[in-house]
C-alpha cells in the first residue's frame, strides 16, 4: 500500500511539471503583444503611413501629363509590398518617391518652354531644346538665362546667353511660305542654332495667320517674334507717278526682265533696302542673318557666327557674288554718283571701289553681294551715311521706274561707306539659293565641316562669279584647289 501512494505521487509531480511545460511553451509561442505609443512611433516613421501605390491621377490632369508621364524615366510603379508582420519595424517604402518627370505639367520632359514675342498679335510659347543636345543652352542655363521658366522680364532686349551677343535671324515671308520657309529654319537649326538658341524674327506685310506662327515657332530654338510691317512702308510714296511706274514694269515684262513686272517684287526690294532695320522688333539687336524660303546649309557651323563677326570687327558678310541685270539698275550708278559727289564726307577712305567699279568710280560693273544671304551689323544701316544715300535713291523713284533691287543697294553702300577690312567671305558655311551653290572647294573643309555638298557644283570660282575680284582687290589667298573648279 506504501508503494502504491508513492508512485501516484510521482505521477501527480510529472503531470503537474508537464503542465507548466506545456505553459510556457504556449507563451513563448504567442510572443509579446507589446505595441509602442504613438511618441514612440513618430520617431522610426515621420509624418502619415507610407503609400506603396500610385496615387489615383486626377481626371482634369490625365490628358495634361500623358505626354511627360509616358516616357518618364523612373519605372511604373511597384507593386504593393507585403504586409509587414506584426512587431516588425517600419520601414520607408523607395517606391514612394515621385518620379521626377511627374512635377513638369504641360511640358515635355528636358524640354523647357521660352517666350514668343508678337507685335500686333498673340505670342507663341516656344520649345527650346534640350540641354543634352545643345551644351550650350545648359550653359546659358548656368548664367542665369530664365528661358526655362518661360518668363521674359524685358521683351524688348535680346538675352545673353553666356557669350552669346545680341543678334537675330530675320525673314520677310509671307503666310503661304510657312512650309518653305520651315525647310530653311531646319537646315539653320540643324547646323548652327541648336547651339546657340538666338532669336528669329519675322516680318509680313499682312498679320500672320495662327498656322505660320504655330509651325515656325516650333521650329526655332530661340524666341519667335512676329511684326507687322507699317503700310506706308509697303505702298507707293506720294511722290511715285503711278503710271509711269506701271508703263516700266510693262515693258519690263515685254523684254523678259525677271520680276520686271512685280509690284510686290518692287515693294519688298524697296523694303529690305530702307526700313527692315527700322521695325521696332529689329532695334532690340546689333546683328542679324537674313534668311529666306528654300535655302539650304551645307556644312555644320561650329563657331558663332555673330560673335565671330563682333570679336573681328566686321560688319558685313556674304557667301555668293555676282554681277546684276543691267536692265534692271539703268540710273542706279548714276544716281549714286550724285549723291556722292553732293555728300563725299561718307565715301571712306579704305573703300572698295575697286571692286564695283573697272575704271575709278565711272561706271558700274555690277558686282553685288547675294543678299539673300547676309550677316551685317545693323548699326551700319542705321548710320548717317546709308540713311541719307537710301532717302536719296528713294527720292529718285529708281525701286519703281526701274527696278532696283536690294543687293546692288546694300553691297554699293557696303563698297563705298564701309572699311574693306570690315567685310567678309564665308567661304566655309556652304549656302543654296537657286540656282547658285556655295561649296567649300577645300576637301579638308568639307570633312571636318560634315558638309554634304558636290564643290563640282560652287558658284565662288566661275566665270560670272564676282567673289574673285574680291579675292583680288582684298589681297586675299585663295583656298587649296580653287583652280579645280572655275
């Protein structure tokens, strides 16, 4: 019986041990229901729970920021992560930082926005382009130029980008020439001002419509300006006799003059030779390019041009010479003399006479630059001299008895009342204007310029060609295998 009570105890002392066993195997099972308070929380995750989704997009904006959202850099965003288990810290979700291309409503990723002036009509915001492709728009960006923002706090002064000068292009086009006009802006962009993002400026004798203004501006990289050129400027003076005008260009036409005929010929002729310089849009800049529909640029243009211009003191530039149509200038030389002899304080003393003119100034040979394309400094306009020499020619009648054209103006006054040191040949731009091509002759030039043009095809060196004589009269050394192509 003694041994029977001591082994029930035994089993009571195990089953007892194994209950708290068991216990605390429970326990240690379920592990600590402890959760910190709030103050404590704050410290490992500031601010409200963080959100692994996408936010939901806001229906007015969808449409706005499909074009930056679509091709954003940063990835869709991440699936949701998995619940964190209970006691585990809280850890800051990368995904939930915003893509950056995200922050850029209405605009394209890397594409900032700069303004587009209008005189007499609504401004354009334009695209500039991206600092990747044009180191020197980050440049700019680097010096405090605000374009980026789209903001201009001075419309009316050029902005200067770095070293960038202030300079414009200029065409005078017409509505209809918006397409042709838009080959020309991309051979220039293309080749020089991606670089350089200067402004373009155009003229019309009419209000531009909103398809011109739409296609241009998107094409420059700089500002696109709009101007309305002022009516007495593109109309006849009091003093032209209309119909004596009239009979010339009918006998013009008889004799098979080209443009001989034209009124609006004769009006954009008198236009580019006495007041394009003048429109306010123009007095905001030193120096312009003019450009024209369906031209073309041969070969990168590495440097800027305007700068290049400035830093080496000239003020007149040109790619093609030749001599013009005698029937269209019969009085022009005659005119001039006058005017010279009236007012021989404006002839300078280093002129290039020599190479207008064979016999010392007593006739005209007719060379003239092609002034379809010309880098000048404005100033040059605007100065006394050809001020007073284009109210003379004005006051003669000569745009619309005859039919003088702008390049013999222009280049007569660039011969007589400029320093021949100040004028330049850019023999390495390479320049279409049909029919007449400017392609670098020197093979070295043309590789290292990516120029994609045939030099079998320049003008420079041909027999009617009057850059040559310039050559001859300046003194100049000819570049390395002219001889190949005259």
């Amino acid at each position: 019986m003694a041994n029977l009570t001591r082994s029930n105890a035994r089993i009571v002392r195990f089953a007892v041990f194994a209950a708290i066993l068991i216990a605390c195997g429970f326990i240690l099972s379920k592990g600590s229901s402890y959760s910190a308070p709030p103050s404590v929380k704050s410290v490992a995750q500031p601010g409200p729970p963080v959100q692994v989704a996408t936010p939901p997009v806001d229906a007015k904006d969808s449409l706005i920021n499909k074009a930056a959202d679509a091709p954003a850099a940063a990835p869709a965003a991440a699936p949701a992560a998995p619940a964190a288990k209970a006691g585990a810290p809280a850890v800051p979700a990368k995904a939930a930082v915003p893509p950056p291309a995200a922050a850029a409503p209405a605009k394209q990723e890397g594409i900032p926005q700069a303004p587009s002036d209008d005189i007499g009509g609504s401004s354009n915001a334009k695209a500039q382009a991206p600092a990747a492709a044009a180191p020197a728009a980050a440049a700019a960006a680097k010096a405090g130029d605000d374009k980026a923002a789209g903001s201009d706090s001075n419309a009316g002064t050029a902005k200067a980008s770095g070293s960038r000068i202030s300079a414009t292009f200029v065409s005078l086009a017409r509505n209809s020439d918006a397409q042709s006009l838009l080959g020309s802006i991309r051979q220039i962009e293309d080749r020089f001002n991606k670089n350089y993002n200067y402004d373009w400026v155009f003229l019309n004798d009419e209000p531009f419509d909103q398809n011109f203004k739409d296609i241009t501006s998107a094409a420059v990289s700089g500002r696109a300006r709009y101007g309305l050129i002022p009516k007495e400027q593109w109309s006849y003076p009091d003093h032209i006799d209309q119909e004596k005008a009239a009979y010339t260009r009918e006998q013009m036409k008889n004799d098979g003059v080209i443009y001989g005929d034209s009124v609006p010929y004769r009006h954009m002729c008198r236009y580019e030779s006495g007041f394009f310089w003048r429109h306010e849009l123009m007095m905001d800049y030193e120096y312009y390019w003019r450009v024209e529909p369906d031209v073309k640029i041969y070969c990168d243009i590495d440097y800027d041009v305007f700068k290049w211009m400035k830093d080496n003191n000239k003020d007149y530039s040109f790619t093609i010479s030749l001599p013009e149509y005698d029937k269209t200038i019969p009085t022009l030389w005659e005119t001039t003399k006058a005017f010279i002899e009236e007012n021989p304080q404006y002839l300078d003393k280093d002129n290039m006479m020599d190479w207008i003119s064979n016999d010392k100034g007593q006739t005209y040979n007719g060379c003239h630059f092609w002034s379809n394309f010309e880098i000048a400094n404005l100033n040059f306009w605007r100065g006394e001299a050809y001020t007073k020499y284009f109210e003379a020619l004005d006051a003669a009648g000569g745009f619309f008895y005859e039919r003088w054209g702008d390049a013999p103006v222009h280049s007569i006054a660039v011969s007589l009342f400029m320093p021949r040191d100040k004028v330049h040949f850019f023999e390495d731009v390479g320049y279409f204007h049909v029919p007449f091509h400017n392609c670098p002759v020197n093979k070295a030039t043309r590789l290292a310029k990516n120029c994609v043009c045939n030099p079998s095809d320049d003008f420079t060196w041909r027999g009617h060609s009057c850059t040559p004589r310039y050559y001859s009269v300046k003194g100049l050394k000819r570049p390395e295998g002219w001889e190949n192509f005259t």
